[in-house]
C-alpha cells in the first residue's frame, strides 16, 4: 500500500532540538549531537534518536519524532512494509539484519530506493 494511501496515523510525539551543523530534511534520521539540544544527520551503524518532522536550515529549531508514525526515506535498496530499519549512510533507512542491529523502527508502507514510506519509530537498542 502506497504512502499515498496510508498516510502516517495518530499524533507522534516529537521532541524539538536545534539542527547542529547543517540543513536537515524531513524523513531522514538523525543523532544526538554535541549538545543537549542540538542533533545531526545520522550515519551508518550509528544509533538514531529520531527522524526529522519538518526540513530545517543549520541552527534553527527542528521536531524530530522521537515515537509514532511519520514519513521517512528509503536507502539504496528499499523497504518493505513490516521490515525492521536502521540507518545507513546520509540518514536514510535499510532494512535491518536482526536483532543485533540499533533499529529505528517498522516501515508501515513499501518504498524503493530514495523513496518516501510510513515508518512507525520505535527506537531499539542493539543486544551486543
């Protein structure tokens, strides 16, 4: 089912930080930054506090939904819906590998590569 179609549900809660050291964009997921705050764009094997609401210029304040549903964007091989997603390079999403993994959260819709999909965040911690 198409994002068109099945739209991101319910209220997310949605912290607000400041955007650290460049513009962000909505759907793509970001990392805790140097300060309280403050976040950046999240990277490979690194562990995503949440993915941005609404783009952003660097130092303005920016929501990034923490719990809920919201739009987030694909990396290099897609998603389908019930994948588990973690981050892989410029702060999109891929499926994740298992358990072992710092995920996200669960793609809700279906996205090719670079494409937008539901994602419901739930932020896991990785066992190891």
């Amino acid at each position: 089912m198409a994002k068109a179609t099945r739209g991101p549900k319910g209220t997310p809660f949605i912290n607000t930080y400041r955007a650290q050291s460049s513009a962000l964009t909505r759907g793509y997921a970001v990392k805790q930054g140097t300060a309280d705050d403050q976040c950046v764009l999240a990277s490979t094997a690194e562990e995503a506090i949440g993915i941005v609401a609404e783009s952003a210029l660097e130092n303005a304040l920016v929501g990034i939904v923490q719990d809920g549903e919201c739009i987030a964007i694909a990396g290099t091989a897609g998603v389908a819906a019930g994948n588990w997603v973690k981050v892989e390079s410029g702060g999109k999403l891929v499926v994740s590998a298992g358990e072992d993994t710092a995920n996200i959260g669960r793609a809700r819709t279906t996205a090719d590569a670079d494409g937008e999909f539901v994602l419901f965040v739930r932020e896991v911690k990785k066992r190891s």
